[in-house]
C-alpha cells in the first residue's frame, strides 16, 4: 500500500514534471484547413514536409462526408514540449480506445500497447514498427486520424509505457510476486496498456499534426484518401495477372516463353523483365543490354500485339555508365548506394532529367510499367550490409538521409508516374517503398518477406495506409502452398508472380534447382488447370474492382477494407486480422500454413460461400473448409455481384460480358459500375460514366449516370442466389 | 569510364558539400587535458556527460606512459557540422587502417567497414553495434583511440559508406555488373570500406572528441584505463569460482544446498542468491522474503563461516512496496518500469537513499556483493515487449531516458561500490549494462544471450573496453559443452555458473525437467571430477590473475586482451577474435561448438601447451587438438608462472603454495605477484607489496618492494619447463 506521504510527493513530482512541459512555448491553436481536418503547429517547422508532395485534395468529395465545426477532442487536450533530443506530444486515451494503422505495417493489426518507430525498411527486424511504407499515422476507433506531418523517424508509444504519477492511482495494485520460471515470462509486458499516446521526433524542433475527423475509423480513411488526392485507379488490365520472368532471359527467350499464356489460355495482362535488361543493374544504367536485348523495340511491339504491357525493373540508384549520370550527380545526394548516385526527387531538375529520359526512352516507346525496387533502405540490422545511404547524407534541397530514406519511395513513383501522366497514359507500377498521402499512386508495394500470414495482414493495413499491396507469390513450397498463396494474391490489389529464379513456371516445378534444369512435376498439366481457373476467377471479378476502386478514387472507400472498419461496433472484429473486405461486398478468408479448415467470422446478417452459394448466419463464427478449387470468399447478402466471362487480358476493344449474381432476399442495395476508357486521364475531364444495377421485384435492370465514353460491359444476364 | 564533363560537375558538387561543412561553426582548437589525452569540443556541449562520473585519474602512472606534444593527426583532419538532425563529425582513415573496441562488442571484433550504433540494449538485434556495455570509443591499429563523450546514442559509420565524390577517384571501376542469383548476394556490401569515418549524434548541438595516443593500441588501452581511474582490482576471492542458486530456494535449502561444495571439496567462493529472496521482485522491494527467509542474519552467518561470500540478486527498479520508494520516488524518472520506481543515480540525493538502505540493510550485514540486472534496456525490437523506461523520459537532474539508458548500470554499480568503499570493503559485482570510465570497477558484466563463440569475442573485445567480462555457464546441451564453457569461464574475469532453475547440479544433469525431478545422470560422478580439476585450475592461476589485475590497476594493461594488442605488427593477429592473452604470458585458446580440434596460431618465439608442457615453434598456425580434461592454454617461452595449490575458498587466512614453472631457454623475465589485504582498500594508502620472482643461471630467487602488510604467498618450489 502507498502511504499518504507517498502520493504528497509524487503529486509535487507531477507538479515538477508538468511544469517541465509548461514552460515551453505553447502550441499554436489548432485551425480546420479542409472539412473534417485540422492542423496544430508547435515550434519550428521541418524545411520540407511530406505534404509539400500531396496532390489536389478531392474537395468535392470532401465536402460530402460528415463533419464537426469544433476542435477535436484529441486536439484539446494535447500538450507539446521540446526535449533536448526532439520535440515531444503528449495525448491521451480512453480506456476502450483501441488503434489502428502506421501506415503498411507487417506483422501487426491492433496497435494499443506498441512502441511504434516509422522507419522505412525492407525488413520489419521484429516488432518494431518497421516497413516498406510506415506512416506516422494511426486511426482510433473513436474516429478520428492523427497524422504527423514528419519525414523523419517518429517514434509513437501507443499505451506502452506507464508513468510513475500512475502508481499512486491504484489502478495496478501493488503485490509481491513471486519470480516468474523463464525471463520470457518477466519481461512480458502485453495487454498492460497505459493511458499515453507520447510521440516523438528526434532530432526535431517542432510537429505538425493533422487529425482527420471520422465519426467513423471508415469515414476517418474516406477523409484521409480524398484529402491526399483520392485513391489510385488503375488501368483495368492493372487488376489484371502479372508475370515477371526469369532474370537472365534474353530477348529470345521471352518472345518465346510469352507465348505460353497464349498458347495455352491462360490470362496474363502484364510481363515484366527483371534486372537483367541493363547493361547495370546493381546501380543501374537505364540502357537496354544489347547483347541479350538487340531489338527493344520489336520486342515491345510483338509483346504490346499479344495484348502484354511490358514492365521494366529498376531501382532509381544512378550507375556512372548511365547517359544521365553526369546530369544527374549534382542533383543527387552526397553519398552513393552500390556505386550509384541517389537522385533527390524533391528538386524538379532531377525530377526533369530522370523523368524526361525514362518517358523518352520508354514511356514513349510503349513501355506501360515499371517495377521501383530497393527504394526503401535494407538490413538496418545488420552494421555491414545495410545498403541504404545513410542518415548523415546531405541531398542538395537540404533533406538529410533520414528524411529522404522516408521519403524516396514516394517521390520515386511520383516521379515516373507524372511522366505517364503527361502522356495521358495510366501506368500500375510496383514499388517497393511509400509514404504519406500516397492514395492517389497507381503502384503496388511488394516485399521479398514472405509470410502467408503477414501478407493477409499487410492487405488488411492497407486500407489504413491509402496503398495497394501485392502478396505476390514466388518461392512456393507444394502445390497446397502454390494455390493458397495465389488465391491470397487473386484477392488482392495486385495479382503478382514473380519468377525471376525460374526459368519454368512455378506450376510445372516448385524446386528452384529442378525447375531450371527443366525436370518437372508429374502432374504439372493438372496443377495447371487449378491455376488457370484461379486466374480466371480473378479476371471475371475484374469489373467489380474497377467498380471498387472508382469509389476509392471518387469516395476514398478502400477497397480492401480490415472487418472492423465496415462493422466498428462489432467486438469480434476488433483484432480480426485474418479475413477483410474486398469491395462493398465479398468477405474474404484466406488459407495459409497448409491449413484446409479455418474459423471465419461472420458479421450480422446472412452471407454465401462465393463457389457453391451456400448460406452462413451471421454474427458468428463457422468452422470452414475449402478445398483448393475454392475461392475463399462469402458474399454479403443483398448483394448484386456482377461477374464476368473471364478474359485473357485487357485490350482497348474489351467488353466483358456479365452476369449479375443477387445474394439472398433481404433488401438488395443496388451498385455500380464504372465505364471509361481506363487506359488515359479522360475521367478527370467527365469522360466516364456510371453503369447503375438495379434489382428489384425479382428482375434486375440498369441505367446509367454521366457520359458513356466508351462501352465496357454487357450485361447478358441475372442470377439469383438464395 | 567517367567522362571529363563528370569529373567537373562532381568536383563542383564536392565544394559544394564543403562549404555546406564549412558554414557552420568551428570547432575549438584540441586542448591537452593530460599526458597524451587531447579533448576537441564543437557547438553546444550536454549538461551531463559521462565524464562527469568518471574516476580521478592516475596521474603518476599517466605520465609514465609515452606521448607527444602535437595534435594528433586524426584531430587535424576533423571536420565538425551542424544537421538539422544533430551534429556530425567527418575524420578519415588510412587504406591499411583498422579499428577495434566500441565497448564490449558481442558479436564482431574488427570493426572496419561497419556501422555501429551505440545503444544499450541487452540483445544484439542483428549486428547494430549494440550491447550491454556499448562505448562510443574506438581503437585504431595506426595507435589512438577515438572516445566521442556523450551518453546519447552515437552512430558510428567505420568506412561503411562511400560519397558520390569517390566515384571519379576511380577506385571503383565503373563496370557493368551481371545480376546476382540471390538478392543476399547482390546486397552484400562487404569489405568495400571508403576512407571515411563519420560519427553522428541525433538531437545534439555539440559533441566533445577525447582522443588517447598510443603509440601502440596496447598504449592506448593503458592511457584510457589509467585516465578512467586505473583498472579494477577485484578482491582475491573475487577471482574465485561462483555459483548461483536456483530462485525458488528456501533459507533451508540454501544451506543444505551450500554444503555441497564443501563436502565434496569442490571450490566455491562466491554464493549467489537469485530472485526469490525478496517480497517483490519484479520490481524489487530490497525486503528479505520472511516466509521463505525468516532469519537472514542466521544464513549470513552460517554462510560466511562456510567461506562463502553472499551475494544478492536485484535489480534498481523500486517497487512501490519498498521501504524505500517514497524517498526515492521524487528523485526518479517520470516512466515506471515494471511498476517500479526508477532512481536517477546521478543525484546524490537518490544515490544516498538508494545506498543508505542497501548499505545498512545488507552491507554492514555482510552480504558481500550484490548481481544488478536488468540495467541495460531490453528487447529493442519488440514493441510490445520492450520493457526500458522510454526515451523520452525526464528525469530530475535533466536527463532524458536515452542518456539514463545508456549511463544506468555504470551509475547503479557505481552507487553499490561507493557503499562497499565507505566501508572499507572491496566487493566483486555482477552487472548488466555499463559504459565509458568503467574500469576501476569491480564488477562483471553477463548477458542473457549465449552463443559460446560471441562470448569468447566478448573476453576479447574486453580489453579494448576497460570491462570485465563473465561468459557464465548456464543452460548446457551435454558434458562437452559443460566442460568447454566452463574452460573459457575459467579462462575469464569473472567464473561463474548461473543455476536459477536448476535444483540440482549442473553436472548431475544437464536437462532442466529432469533435474528438477531429481533424475540424475548415471555418470555424474564421473563429470563432477572433471568438473573438480577444472576448477582447481581457475584457483590454481588466482595469484597469477590477481597481479595480471593489479598491473590494470596500476599500469592500466587489460587483463584479458586481443592478440592484436600483444603483437601489432603481427597480421595474423588482425582479424584473431578466437584466441586471446590473460595475464602477460598465457594464450587461451577456447573449443566451442563441439570442437575438439582446432587451429591455434602462436606469434613468434615458442610456446608450451599448459597441460603437457609440449612445445610449439611459433609464427604459425598448429592443428590442436584436446580432450576435455586439458585447459586450451599455452604458455608463452620465457615466462616464470606462478601456480598456487588449489585452495576451496579464498579467506582472510590464506596464504597461497606456490611452484613457480619456468618455461623454455630463451631469457626469462622476471614477473611480481601482489601482495595486500585484498578485502579492503589499504592499497591505496600504499599497504602493499611486489613479491618479485626472478630466474637467472637456473635458480630462482624472489625480492619483495614495498610493504608486506600480509604474507599472500608461500614459493615452495621451482621448477622448469622445456
């Protein structure tokens, strides 16, 4: 027990301490910049801060989602101080609060209780906080978003760590316990949340802080994404498949490996070409090996005819044999990643060099993608392979290496996607590193982690984040795995394989060795018509992505969604991290770990097993098994679900050809399409319009909202499901 | 090839970066502030720094070493700048430089081509430049050492990194590259060190630069650990065998228990108790346990007329149980750890609280030596586990809680010794974190962490830190692994089995279940005696260990060292983190991991195998091999070696039999054995004696200089080793 003296102390103690952070120089009052947003400033600004590179906020849009004229509560009871190491915000929490995003984090969901240091790395090194796009950003259920306006590593310790003045509240009583039998058991510290959210910056004399109005965490995301621009919305052969070949492939070699998809039906919307296109790669050169690529352009010409977008790897670290070095270098930073000068994006010089002579190059010769790697830095655990430039590095606008480690990623894509922009075409690329307000970004973050597990988890983040995640799929262990994983990736943003090690497809040998020395498996022709049907499920859900993600751009709904955000009062789905929303209404539940039964929580109402139609009572948990032919997905009831013939790939003459599947006899809401031309930017100028679907007294029916620029979908038939 | 043009514009960029380096402002000149000791300070310096805390220096001894009255060169050529992010120091290197040290590395010795981030933490995470006893202190093979003094977190890039501006020295050839097979390949980034080292503190505006002259690296430990206070000097039982009691036990059974050494003549000096002791323990309540401890007193009193020296497990956390938490409560930290109070140990006011109670409590009892755990920080890379006060914690006397992580076990171990030198007591500890100007202490620094090979690194890299190291034997896999760890414990500071879970010997059985339920190896007896012998050895070599500890004390010359230190000019010793010197004539040669053969190499002259006398042609590598009942030891050609006849426990009485081994026919140099009290502090109002052993024309002879205030030793024979 702790005397009366005690608590007289430690309340002079508090005093001490509150005084501490009194005497510093009090925050600005917090100022609404955009409905529903709100920004307090506190000392020194950062020179240069993510939001300098946002793009247009939806303002629209914006202006229809609900929100509050007066300050936010969390905004009123923040207090800031400088420490001598950085600047310090202290904000509470109530007691129920729980926490979501920091933008793509890997190996967490729920985020109360974490210490949580956003920094940009290829490697999560544990617990830490750690990705390919962590943003100082988190969501609480109480619905609201606060963003710290930061290039620099933040640190957040979201209830991890008990203040002294707390001992004398009673709340953790003190008993003497006895010694635990394994120091794993001490040291645990779990579900003993504190009250705090501190955050802070080394290094830092100020913080901005933007906090993003809900009321709900789904409306907070809705807020967050049509204020950073909108969400991507990709060309329509971008949710298409992709393949990236074998690194050593010479031009030859992928005319005639291409031709397999073809040959055999099976779709397959993009190819890429992996490092071994340059004459560098580790830097990189940018110029085509003509030793194994004497024909680029042939090249691209026969594989655009075969209705392939061809994607080019690269990383953005600047070779001394490439034409744009010696342009390059003094726009660059003052320290080299693999013998290679690292361009600072922040300056429209370096910006013009490095994209100029990717449009000229490429761009305008009919390269439709490319794939940024190794734009985050790696191995931060490891003192003598980290690869990154470091810390200390000055880049010519006056960022430093910490401040561009977070940032490069974004300014990478940016860079090349307003190249295609001023060609008025839309790319999907894939990049390996993000940032904050990235929504409006068509490119997909990969990894070369590889957990099942953390992959389900990193869709589910992304729709905390405004970025799309590729789990893609590329050392596989068995046929189980193989189709397991490709399901995972068939629902997601961006159906990926990528086999750079493998000079056969990954279905007819999973063994890299063998694979390469064209020993395959017996049944590979069997295992290959699974994967043909997987594929072809994904095509036929084509057009209700395109739907999905025309609403992330115009609404700033993410397409795939954590439970929680679709179902905020359900206690069920407060840690479900294993299952998530993909579009206004299919559930999906992976597999993985070799597992053919799983737990799935079903939200209220009633809902459909998406292979056989078979109906689930909500506000449960069922046990299910599905064999590897079955797509784990559950349609919600009351949905029209429009389904097309599977294509083998997206052409500018496309037209699907749908039949509208209507789940169950509730009240049946009807949805919508989106039709424009989904190769160019028209749709900012009103060339699309809305395909509306209707059901009602058993008969479904369609009209359609705005200017139809060009014809998309056939609607040949309904289907009931009951 | 780099074109001309590039050159230009590259050397354009490098002015640029200069005078980016240049704006800022210069650094004071480099003062002398001792014999060889230079200080450099730039911008604005931190109000606590680890100096502050440091030990008189011995002077006398100081000026005895070699130095000259020029700047050293490495402070010439430093550059100091102003980030936003904190400041930064540049300083180069030569092409055939090498760097050792950084505190007590765990897991690397040669540093060269590294970044090392300076931070206390009780796991490695990868291979950051972490540790229990990280120093932001280098050695340098061209004969300096480099100490940065701060207690914040310091990054260290050793060449780690190379400027853009290096590419036109044409170091590297601008070749294009062939894509790896593996992306582990393809990052590796190994021994392609640039000339530049770069130290880095983030959220400073000032660092201060101590730099330690040579001329040798040997030099240059003695220079830091005469300036730090001189090197510890442990009491003579200090040197002994220690063992630690299971948690769970009683006062009973810990003197049932105890009896076992004795019975069975097994030596054992030290007793440790661990967790179970106390009322509370996780925090720490510092109270004895009367239910299972009623008479404490009793069990002192017993225990030391058995000859053991008592010795207690905490940890500085105070729980709020403690007698003494709400005295120290307003001297502490603003975060809790484990619900206890943290003291902040640079305030006198909480030094004296915290000592007062241990002091009077424990110390006058005659409890002898306290294990401090826990002061190091842990488990960085888990955000929910991590269970250090945060950062951005304030304490009183203004620190924050990333220079409290880094200065918290030095303060904590300097608090408890300053008790036992009040009372005229010299003590030997245990601890878990420590940092610069560490050694005059007398404690052991030991580690959760296990791998035999990394504690063999971590004897070695000793030397380069001023710390004792203490590789204790704990979890063990087989009999094997029994008696190798317990040869290179043996071969330590500091000999020490940890059994907190084990209710049984180690030796009676190696499965923690199974010797919990008292199902005993069939040949247990047959390991205990080689258990026996082997510890017979450690006490056969204390006389020897306590002048190699006394030369550290007043020459500074580390006990345990880097055959680098020994032979510099030798390369083979380079990159030799395997084998290390103890004392001035032994080389120990450690067999991990099953091994029981393995290479040795010996420097020039000839060497005598400890065991069988066999003689070795040095300036080679030999294939080694030996059983388990051999010490891996050889003595170097011209060495007289005390051996003492093994004794079962140091007292106030002991007067050790010696026969002094005089090895090979090349001129043999005299050595001296320390003569003291060896429990008190007597020394240092110059009670104390040299024996001196001499061999000349084949006869041995002994003189003694100073004062023998108590006959240590008895030479009772010589004898010769050829």
């Amino acid at each position: 027990m702790i005397n009366f003296k005690t608590v007289t102390i430690l309340r002079a103690f508090l005093c001490f301490t509150l005084s501490l952070v009194m005497s510093n120089s009090v925050a600005q009052q917090a100022t609404k910049i955009s409905p529903g947003v709100w920004k307090i400033v506190y000392g020194e600004q950062e020179a240069i801060k993510p939001s300098d590179f946002k793009a247009k906020e939806m303002a629209d849009a914006m202006g229809k989602l609900p929100a509050g004229n007066d300050v936010p509560l969390v905004l009123k009871g923040i207090k800031f101080s400088q420490m001598s190491s950085g600047v310090l915000a202290e904000l509470g929490m109530e007691d129920n609060e729980r926490f979501y995003g920091f933008g793509l984090q890997v190996n967490t969901f729920e985020q109360r209780g974490l210490r949580r240091e956003i920094r940009t790395n290829s490697q999560t090194i544990g617990n830490l906080g750690f990705s390919h796009a962590p943003m100082p950003f988190y969501i609480s259920s109480k619905g609201y978003g606060v963003l710290v306006n930061s290039s620099r590593y933040v640190n957040f310790y979201m209830g991890s760590q008990h203040k002294l003045a707390e001992a004398t509240a009673g709340k953790e009583t003190a008993k003497a316990n006895e010694p635990g039998s394994s120091p794993e058991e001490l040291y645990r510290n779990k579900n003993r949340s504190s009250s705090n959210v501190e955050i802070q910056i080394k290094g830092a004399k100020g913080m901005e802080i933007l906090v993003f109005e809900g009321p709900t965490m789904r409306n907070v995301m809705e807020r967050y994404n049509l204020y950073s621009g909108g969400g991507a919305l990709p060309p329509m052969w971008g949710l298409g498949f992709k393949y990236r070949a074998k690194n050593t492939f010479t031009q030859a070699e992928v005319l005639d490996f291409s031709k397999y998809f073809r040959d055999n039906h099976i779709p397959c919307d993009m190819f890429g070409l992996e490092p071994g296109w340059q004459t560098a790669a580790y830097s990189c050169s940018y110029v085509w090996n003509k030793d194994k690529y004497p024909t680029p352009d042939s090249l691209i010409s026969i594989m655009n005819g075969r209705g392939y977008k061809l994607n080019l790897w690269e990383h953005a670290y600047t070779h001394p044999t490439s034409p744009i070095f010696s342009a390059i270098a003094p726009f660059s930073g003052n320290y080299k990643v693999w013998n290679g000068a690292v361009p600072d994006f922040t300056l429209p010089k370096a910006r013009a060099i490095f994209g100029d002579y990717h449009n000229n190059t490429f761009i305008k010769k009919g390269i439709l993608s490319f794939k940024l790697d190794e734009c985050d830095a790696a191995y931060y655990d490891d003192g003598s392979g980290e690869w990154s430039f470091p810390d200390i590095a000055r880049f010519p606008s006056g960022m430093d290496g910490e401040q561009m480690r977070q940032s490069f990623g974004l300014l990478y894509q940016k860079t090349l996607l307003d190249e295609y922009r001023k060609e008025n075409i839309r790319s999907m690329m894939e990049v390996r590193a993000s940032h904050l307000f990235a929504s409006p970004y068509n490119a997909a973050i990969y990894t070369d982690m590889y957990d099942h597990g953390d992959f389900v988890k990193m869709i589910i983040n992304s729709g905390f984040s405004g970025t799309n995640w590729s789990p893609e799929v590329r050392d596989i262990r068995s046929e189980e795995d193989l189709i397991r994983r490709l399901q995972t990736s068939a629902m997601s943003a961006h159906m990926n394989v990528n086999c750079w090690f493998l000079k056969n497809l990954p279905w007819y040998q999973f063994e890299r060795d063998k694979n390469n020395k064209d020993i395959l498996l017996p049944n590979a022709k069997e295992i290959e018509q699974k994967v043909k049907k997987l594929i072809e499920t994904r095509m036929s859900l084509i057009p209700y992505l395109y739907a999905a993600f025309a609403d992330y751009h115009y609404k700033g709904i993410p397409p795939f969604r954590a439970m929680v955000m679709d179902y905020p009062d359900d206690k069920e789905t407060f840690k479900l991290d294993n299952q998530y929303m993909m579009g206004e209404s299919i559930m999906c539940a992976p597999f993985i770990n070799g597992a053919s039964t799983r737990d799935v929580y079903f939200p209220a109402g009633n809902w459909y097993d998406f292979n056989s139609g078979k109906k689930y009572a909500g506000a449960q948990k069922h046990k299910i098994t599905m064999s590897l032919t079955e797509m784990p997905m559950f349609v919600k009831e009351g949905t029209i679900l429009p389904l097309a013939k599977p294509i083998e790939f997206v052409s500018p003459t496309t037209v699907f050809d749908i039949t509208c599947k209507v789940y169950g006899n509730a009240e049946v809401k009807p949805v919508h399409l989106f039709e424009d031309d989904s190769n160019n930017f028209g749709y900012e100028a009103n060339k699309f319009a809305w395909l509306n679907l209707n059901w009602k007294n058993g008969k479904g029916s369609t009209t359609r909202d705005g200017k139809q620029v060009k014809k998309l979908y056939n609607i040949s038939s309904w289907s009931k499901v009951e």
